[in-house]
C-alpha cells in the first residue's frame, strides 16, 4: 500500500501539517525534525497527491505565469527570479507563453484557471483590458509585471519606463551626440513610455525631436533584433544620419549594431548605441553595449512576494512596485 502523509506522519509521531510543510520547504519547522521526515519520505519515495491535497486545502499551490514569449531574457530573468520566491513558500511556477498573440495569452489562461492554479503573473500581449477583465470575473488573483494598461490601478511591478528613456537620451546627449534616433517598441506601456522619456531629455536639452529619427517597431519582442536590424537600415538611409540611436531593448539595439556595422559606420565612433534590459550577455558583445538595467530579476521576485501576499489576502489590490532603472555604461557610446 502506498505510503500517505497520514501514515509517514504517525510512524513519525508528527502531525500531517509538518509533514505536509516539509513537503513544501515551509520555513516554519526546525532543521531535526525537517531533516527526520525529508529522510524518510526518500526511503519511502514518496510522492504527494497533488489532486488530494488541493482538494484538503482548497489550494493547488501553484502559480500561472503567461509571459509574451521564452526567448527574450527579460523573461527568462524575471521566471527565475519569481521562481526562486515562490520555492520559499511551497509553490510551483507554470509557465505559458502567448507569442504575443491576444488569442493565444487568452487560452493560456484559460487553461491555467483550470488547473485551479491560485494566483496568476501576467505580462499581457494585449493593449486592451479583456484579459484582465476576465480574471476579475472569475475572481482570480493575479499580479501584473512589465507592461500594463492606461489607467490600470491594480497590482503592478515593472521598472518606471519614461525613466529609462530619458536616462538613456541624456546619457547620449552628454555623450555630445546630437541626431539621436529612437528604434521604439509596439503600443504598449514600455514602449509609449520609453519614447515619452526619449522626447522629455531632448526637450531638456533644447534638442528637436525629428519624426523621422523615430521607427517604431510593432513585433513583438521574440523578433526584436531582426526588427532592430530592418529599422537600423531605414535609419541609416537619412541624410544627414543619426549619430546616436537609443533602442527599445537590448536585443533590438544589438540588431541595430548588426546593420549599421554592416554599413560600414563605426561604433561609437560614428554611432553610439544604448540599449535597455541590461541583459547578461550584453558585456560579452564584439562591442560591449551600454544599456539601462531595469532590474528584471528583482521584478520577478516582487512580483513573487506581491502573488504570495495575495493569496494569503495581506496585499491591497491598488499596489504598484516600479523599479529604479540604472544606466550600465559600456564601449558602445563612448564620448565622441
């Protein structure tokens, strides 16, 4: 007969909730006995009864988290930092990815609802609210990272967008750089926010803001350093031609490197570049990119603690945790 958390708890002479705490890496039992009951459900090769144990406490304890794509490392980042707090309290991470596709994101949830999964993180391919009207109708708790809609007011942890424009723009323009182009992202919250924080330094430094030196990319981020390189290319056919370009993301500035070195302009020389993400290859680069570091693991983790808080009903669902974004400065945009 298969061993239960009942029986190992009475061979043990500890009640099932150690057990069942030891289970999920609870904090709140002592090393002896944690060691003692970790010991014998080895021997025992035990595994729990998920299904039981969701139907005994009403939770599945696990957490859905939709993500636009798996490729950029934004993601990847922010997964392992949520991943690494939700460990700590007993909670699994699920993943989904929507490839930016409205329809896709929306079956995802669907599916993540179904599997009784007790709270959502969601970076939402959508520029309108019906995900998120969704979940309220099915009163799902949900914490919204990187991206959110006009006038949202829920739980939201993301970096301050306008901030990591006008950093990037002003690092530039201190740089002595004066044609600064801008390759921006689609109608979202990051990229409308980047570009507000690009045109606010140029207006601060009495620079003027040139159309033309604006492409905005409507991709989504999987397809960011071809869409990089094509608008790159259309930048660089201006006369006269930027002589600084801020990029919407990290792998967007490093398609735009790939095209304006195959053009034959030098970096930083004739071009500086500045991405934002501060992804961790970004150093390893043939030239080294400067980039804003938005502070992508460190969201996943509050975004970690937010859905946990949630849960357990301690959390006010009008919180927003926007990271301080910071300029990482590399070879790209060396002083002219």
């Amino acid at each position: 007969m298969a061993a239960t958390m009942k029986s190992i708890a009475e061979e043990l002479g500890v009640s099932i909730a150690t057990v069942s705490k030891v289970i999920r890496n609870h904090p709140d039992i002592s090393p002896e006995t944690r060691e003692r009951v970790k010991s014998r459900l080895k021997e025992l090769n035990y595994r729990p009864n998920l299904a039981a144990r969701a139907l005994v406490t009403g939770r599945s304890f696990s957490i859905g988290l939709v993500v636009p794509d798996l490729v950029h490392p934004f993601f990847g980042e922010a997964a392992l930092g949520l991943s690494r707090v939700l460990r700590r309290h007993g909670y699994d991470v699920i993943m989904f990815s929507s490839e930016e596709d409205p329809e896709l994101e929306f079956r995802g949830v669907e599916q993540l609802l179904a599997r009784r999964v007790d709270a959502l993180v969601l970076a939402s391919a959508r520029e309108d609210t019906a995900t998120l009207d969704h979940l309220a109708s099915q009163n799902a708790p949900y914490v919204l990272i990187d991206r959110r809609p006009p006038k949202y007011k829920g739980l939201f942890v993301g970096a301050d967008d306008v901030e990591i424009g006008r950093i990037a723009t002003e690092h530039l323009i201190k740089t002595g750089r004066k044609r600064i182009a801008h390759i921006g992202g689609p109608a979202i919250s990051t990229g409308i926010g980047r570009l507000a924080g690009y045109r606010a330094a140029l207006e601060q430094h009495d620079l003027p803001f040139r159309p033309e030196y604006v492409v905005s990319r409507h991709l989504g981020d999987a397809a960011s350093d071809s869409s990089g390189f094509d608008a790159m290319k259309a930048l660089l056919r201006l006369k006269p031609k930027p002589d600084a370009v801020f990029c919407y993301n990290d792998p967007t500035a490093m398609g735009a490197m790939e095209a304006a070195i195959e053009d034959g302009s030098r970096i930083p020389e004739d071009l500086a570049v500045v991405g934002a993400g501060n992804v961790r290859y970004a150093r390893f680069l043939r030239i080294p990119l400067t980039s804003i570091d938005q502070q992508s693991h460190a969201i996943g983790e509050q975004a970690g603690k937010l859905a946990v808080s949630l849960i357990i009903g301690k959390t006010s669902h009008k919180r927003s945790v926007l990271m301080k974004p910071q300029l990482v400065i590399r070879a790209s945009s060396k002083s002219a």
